[in-house]
C-alpha cells in the first residue's frame, strides 16, 4: 500500500509540476509581471543553430532630432491582471524618431518569433540587436493607448520634424566635413598615407565646389548629396588612420585661436571701410556740383539773384536752418518739407554752405526752386565776425594738435575709434548751430535740421509751442542706457562729475526748435565758449557737436514727444515700421546714409521719391536711385 502512494504521488507531482513550471497562465495568476519578462526574456534570447542573436525595435538613430520612441506593448488577451486587448495590440506599431518616408518599416520582431514562416528569420535578427532591454524596459514605462492616438502622434512627429528640420542642414554638414577634412590633413598620420591625402583633397574640391555660395539647401545641386556620402567614407578612413585624440584636439584648438584671430582683423577692416565709405564722396556727388558751378558762372548777374528775399528776416513767418555742403541732401530736406506744409509761401529756408559748393547750392535752386517757399544761400565764409580771436572751437580746429589727430591716426596715442576722426569735426559747418543768434539777429525763433532727415508732415505747430524758458525743444534719446550722459562725457574728470548728472537723459539733434530770445537773455554761446576752452586737450569729451550740446544746453531742453522725430534709419534696420508712419521727420543719422549705396535699403525710397532724376544734371553724372 506504501508503494502505491508513493507511485500515485510521484505520478501527480510529474503531471502537475510541468503545469507550474512551463504554463503561463498559472504563474501569471500569481505573479503577471514576472511571467512577462521571462516571455520577453526568451524573445530576445531566441536560439538560431546554436547562435544567440538578439532582437531590436529600432534602427540605428542619427544624432539629429533624436524622439523617445513608442515601444511595443505585449498583452495576453486571456490575463485579466492586462488591459483589454485593442488594435495595437493585434498589429504592434513601431515608431522612429526618423521620417517614415525615408526609412523601410521596420518587422516586428515578436511576430517573427510566433509565425516566422514568412519571414528569412536569421537575416532579420541580424538586422535587430538589442531588443531585450528596450522591450523590458519600454513595458514599465509605457502605458497602453489607443491606435487612434498613437496614429495621430506619428502623424504630428514626422509633420513636427519636417517643420523644424533647418533650411540650411545639409549645407552645414558640408561645411563641416571641410573643416574635418582639413584637419584630417594637417595631420601626421594622413601625411605620410598618399593614397588618403589625395583622396581626401579630391573629396575637398568636390564639395567646395558642390557646395559654392549654397546659403540653404535648395540652392544645393543634386549631385551635393552624393559627394556628402562620398566625403563621409573618406573621413571614415581618415579617422581609422589617426587615433591619437591629443592631436585632433590640439589641431583643433589652433585652428580655432586662428579663425578668431582672422575674425578680429575682419571686424576691423570692416568698421574702417564702413567708416570710410560714409565719409566719402561718391562719384555722382562730386561731379554734380562742379556741374552747377560751370552753369552758375554763365548766369548773368540779374539772374543769379532768390526772389522774395523780403521775408528773410520777417520773424512772423517760418525759418528753417540747414548748413550743408551735399547739394542733393539739402535739397530732400526742402522739397519734403515745401510739399507737406499747410502754407508754403509762409516758410523760409536759410542755407549755409562752404566757399566750395556756394556757387552749386545756388545754381540748384535757382534751377529747381522750392514752389512758393522762399531760398537764401549764404556762404560761411562771408561770416567776418566768426573767427578764432571769437570762436574757441574754430581755433582748436585749426591747432596742430587737431591736424595730428585726425592725419596721423597710426600714432599709438591716438584714440583707436575712427567715428571720433570723422572729417566733418574739423568742418565749422559742423558748429554753426551753437551761433544762431549771431547768424539770424532778428528773429525770435528758428527750426535747424540736419541734411539727413525727411520730412513727413506740416511742422508750422512746432512754432506755437511753449518752451516754457527754455532754449532748445528736442525729443529725448534715453530709451536706452547709451544715450544717457555718461556714454558721451568723461564723468572721471570732476569738472563733469560735478556739474552733471551720469545718468540724465539725452536728447537728438537733427531737428530742434530754437527760441533765440531767451538764448539771448541765457547768454547760451557764451557757456559753449566756456566748456570749449576747458575741452582743448579733449579730456571732458571726444570731438562732435552732442556732448558739447547736452553740456551747453543743460536744464534749458524742452522735451518734444516723440512722433516729431525718429531716429535710426541710418544704422538701425528694425526701426518700428509705426513709428516712421506716424512721425513728422525721419532721421538718417549714422554712416548708412540713404545717397550711399551702403544705406539700408527699405529706406531709401523714403528720401529717393523727394529728388527727380530725370534732372539733366543728374543724368550727366550717372546719379540713380
């Protein structure tokens, strides 16, 4: 009876064992999770003719936009402890950070384990390494969803990364593999292998060539593309060669201590041709006013003479004041502001230029007069009464001192910013603004602008305004921290510490409005002598008309609101497209001047439309717009 038992026994424990053991129904009931893994596990260790090859999920990812991938979620329908079984989990979804249009789809590799009849299984688990891990670790993390979302996320990455990809990736890559190519070799291990030198230099010429004055890859050829594979297994070989780190990264340092250097000389040659191609005269502008100065010596006498000269010093009406030696620059400011004003006849225009271009200035508007608005030409030279025994700064200009600074500019003691050498310092036309009441004795305001603004609206409001006792009415700059006091005066010297305050606000020329009474009655050009003799060593500030401007007329501005004038268009490409709309003058100011070709060219029309070039004296000098 004992023997039976024991028969009986070892005959349940042999049919009930196998039941534990290798049914996974029965070890899911007690423990789902592990039974998941030991099936995953036995997937990815799946033995082929005795070679154990793994699985994977994904190919092989560039560096570029790399995703998180959606894994493949496993369920057995007949376990309750897994969700109910949905479409993706009968045709499992594998998704690359890659665009599905370019790469094959890729198998499922849990299929091939359960029917792998249609499938040549070797070549694909060869294909496909490493799907354990992921897959273990991909169904903890990744919850079951519906096929509907995971379609519309697929949808949305490949649209996301085709919008994102830059328009230029190819183009960089290009430019890359150059600069790895020329590194490759400058080295010494590609040095002493010919067979890659030469490749390598082949490869080189291939892709400049391909790659030419590309700035996007649209503008690639279609053969670039191969020649990018090409330069590829090139450099494969090349870094095969040369394994020595040290030496690619010491290469690559002074190759990148050489482009900086290179880039430093650059961005000066570029400041001092940008610097020298504003202060130049162009061709056209040369040849103009030789041109009106042969025509003008033609004229007789009576016609030489500006009608209406009886208005020149009638004070009830509108007086501008433009000193000038551009000849169509002047003129842009005139015809602009003739053709918005309300009552052309009631507006005077006072120009002063040098002995050089008198005779040209005159000829010009005698030829091309202003409608009804009333012209004087004056030459500065007829100003006896400004010379150096009155006039501080027209001593200093012609100091020797002065002439050395500006023409021995190599001199190690020079100040190595250029835009403080700029030829128009030594010009009393410049300087002209500080002695307006000597210039216009009897009238009681006048409007001054630059020969670089256009106007855009009636200005006679700008004369009925109260300054409330102060000289000078002028729109504030201190929108930013550089147009403040302390980026135009030496406040290290105590005479300006002590009499200024860093951080007061700044304020435009280029259009002002001058109440020449109480410039009298404040005695303003006798405080810009003052500060022009304590300046002669040029200690308080550097040379221009601003800084002397804000000393000499400190506490006596008059903040104008902001749409009278806006600044920037002669250096700053992104001025507000409102802000020019609605203001009354717009000023070119910086060395991109709308004449020159340099100039930023969305707003040149703004002043090309106020000069006719059909005008045979333009035509005879090639000027354009």
């Amino acid at each position: 009876m004992k023997v039976r038992h024991i028969v009986l026994g070892l005959l349940s424990v042999s049919v009930i064992a196998p039941i534990f053991i290798y049914t996974d129904r029965v070890g899911a009931f007690f423990n789902p999770s592990s039974s998941r893994r030991h099936f995953l596990d036995d997937v990815a260790a799946f033995t082929l003719s005795g070679d154990i090859r793994h699985l994977t999920v994904l190919r092989q990812e560039t560096s570029i936009a790399l995703k998180e991938p959606i894994g493949i979620v496993y369920s057995d329908p007949s376990n309750d402890s897994f969700p109910i079984e949905t479409r993706e989990h009968k045709s499992t979804r594998v998704l690359s950070a890659t665009n599905e249009e370019r790469l094959p789809q890729l198998p499922n590799p849990i299929g091939l384990v359960i029917d792998p009849a249609p499938l040549n299984l070797t070549t694909t688990l060869d294909s496909y390494p490493n799907v354990s891990h992921f897959l273990a670790t991909k169904l903890e993390q990744q919850p079951t969803r519906p096929s509907g979302n995971i379609d519309q996320k697929e949808h949305s990455d490949n649209k996301s990364d085709r919008l994102t990809e830059p328009a230029d990736a190819h183009v960089r890559h290009l430019k890359d593999q150059l600069i790895r190519a020329k590194l490759y070799l400058s080295l010494p291990a590609i040095k002493n292998n010919p067979h890659v030198t030469r490749e390598l230099r082949l490869r080189i010429k291939e892709v400049s060539r391909a790659l030419g004055d590309a700035a996007k890859d649209t503008d690639l050829p279609k053969s670039a593309f191969d020649k990018l594979k090409a330069m590829e297994q090139s450099l494969e070989k090349g870094k095969q060669i040369q394994n020595d780190c040290a030496a690619v990264v010491k290469k690559l340092r002074a190759m990148l201590h050489s482009t900086e250097e290179q880039l430093r000389v650059h961005r000066k040659q570029t400041m001092f041709l940008t610097q020298l191609t504003a202060k130049a005269l162009p061709k056209g502008l040369h040849c103009l006013p030789l041109r009106l100065t042969t025509e003008y010596y033609t004229l007789n006498s009576s016609q030489q003479n500006f009608l209406n000269q009886e208005k020149i010093e009638d004070p009830r009406l509108y007086h501008y004041a433009l000193f000038s030696d551009n000849i169509l620059a002047a003129a842009v400011v005139v015809n602009s502001t003739v053709s918005h004003a309300k009552h052309p006849s009631d507006h005077v225009f006072h120009i002063v230029t040098d002995r050089l271009n008198y005779a040209a200035m005159r000829m010009w508007f005698l030829g091309n007069p202003p409608g009804k608005a009333t012209i004087e030409v004056q030459n500065i030279e007829e100003f006896t009464w400004l010379n150096s025994s009155y006039s501080p700064v027209l001593k200093q200009l012609g100091s020797p001192s002065m002439i050395d600074y500006y023409f021995r500019a190599h001199r190690a003691n020079s100040d190595s910013n250029l835009k403080f050498r700029n030829p128009k310092y030594l010009s009393i036309l410049n300087h002209l603004r500080f002695y307006l009441p000597e210039i216009f004795p009897k009238l009681n305001k006048v409007l001054f602008l630059d020969d670089d603004i256009v106007v855009q609206k009636d200005l006679s409001g700008l004369w009925s305004l109260d300054l409330k006792g102060n000289v000078n009415g002028a729109v504030e700059t201190c929108g930013e921290s550089f147009h403040r006091f302390d980026h135009y005066l030496n406040f290290s010297n105590p005479l300006i510490s002590k009499n200024f305050d860093p951080h007061a606000c700044g304020w435009a020329y280029g259009m002002n409005i001058f109440d020449l009474e109480e410039w009298r009655r404040q005695n303003i050009t006798e405080v810009y002598h003052r500060w022009q003799k304590l300046n002669r060593d040029r200690q308080l500030w550097k040379l221009g008309t601003l800084p002397p401007g804000l000393i000499t007329f400190w506490k006596s501005i008059y903040p104008l609101d902001r749409s009278w004038h806006v600044l920037g268009l002669g250096y700053n490409p992104n001025v507000n497209q409102r802000e020019i709309e609605r203001a009354a003058v717009m000023h070119y100011n910086g060395n991109l001047k709308p004449w020159l070709e340099i100039g930023i060219p969305k707003y040149k029309n703004y002043w090309a439309k106020y000069v006719n070039y059909d005008l045979m004296y333009l035509r005879d000098c090639n000027i354009n717009p």
